[in-house]
C-alpha cells in the first residue's frame, strides 16, 4: 500500500519562500503579501488520482493529476506560466517535474512523522515548508 496524504494540513513553517517566488519572477509587493501566509492544504488521494487544494486569504491553488500522466499546468494566480507537468512516485515520495520556461522547476512531497514536507524548486532555489493535520 503507498503512503495516504489524504486530508486537511495548515502550513506551520516556510523556509525560502521569498528566494523561490523571486525565482518564479514574482513582484515585490505580492511577494510581500505571500510570505505573510498560512495557506492550508486538502489533499484527496484515490489510487492514483490526486487533487491538492491550496487555500489562502489572498489566493487558492487547485491541482489535479494522475500519477504517471502527464499534464498541462497553467499555475492560474501564481506566476501563470504554462509547464507540462509529470508526478511520479519515488519510494514513498510524489516528485513532480514543471518542464517549461523556467529551469529546474518542481516539488516533492513526503510524510514525515504526523507531518506533511513539501519541497518546492524553482532554478536555484530551493523552499521547504512543513504542514500539520488540521
Ligand atoms: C503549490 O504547488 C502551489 C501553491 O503548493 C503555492 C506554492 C507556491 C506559490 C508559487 C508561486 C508564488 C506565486 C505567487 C505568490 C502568490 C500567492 C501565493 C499563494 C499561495 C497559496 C495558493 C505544489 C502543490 C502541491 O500544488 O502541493
């Protein structure tokens, strides 16, 4: 059985969030607004068919995907570029791969303890944020 991220995760740290939003392009006065932040995640595995839901006060994030097929991500209200993006399964870690304009674009989540990781990578930046069940 592969691991459950199924379920409602709060974000209680963010390491580098700055440095991979400017990656990203991202403006100073939305950068500013972001890193103040406590979004909260829902995940909702089913096989091999996930959705991440990303909520915030200032932005929400839908994602949808299957593991092993590739798809078009718009990335609508975050830096809104298109990428064709892959998650695929590396032990107990989803690693998704944002091939597109931006080099070395992705994330990897895992379950550490009650926790949730995520790693977010954009060129040479690299942000760490942790979440717990709500
Ligand atoms: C995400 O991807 C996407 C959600 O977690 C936010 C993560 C990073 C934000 C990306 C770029 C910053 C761009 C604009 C800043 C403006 C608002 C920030 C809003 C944050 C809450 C939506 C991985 C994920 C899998 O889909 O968990």
């Amino acid at each position: 059985m592969p691991v459950d991220f199924s379920g409602t995760w709060n974000l209680i740290s963010n390491d580098n969030f700055e440095g991979y939003m400017t990656a990203l392009g991202i403006d100073f006065a939305t950068r500013k607004i972001a890193k103040m932040l406590k979004p909260q995640k829902v995940i909702k595995q089913d096989g091999d068919s996930f959705s991440i839901h990303t909520t915030s006060t200032f932005r929400d994030y839908k994602l949808q995907f299957k593991i092993g097929e590739e798809f078009e991500e718009d990335n609508k209200g975050l830096d809104n570029r298109k990428c064709k993006s892959l998650v695929t399964w590396d032990d107990d870690k989803l690693i998704c791969v944002q091939a597109g304009e931006k080099k070395n674009r992705g994330w990897t989540h895992w379950l550490e303890g009650d926790d949730l990781h995520l790693e977010l990578r954009c060129e040479n930046q690299v942000c760490k944020q942790v979440f717990k069940r709500a």
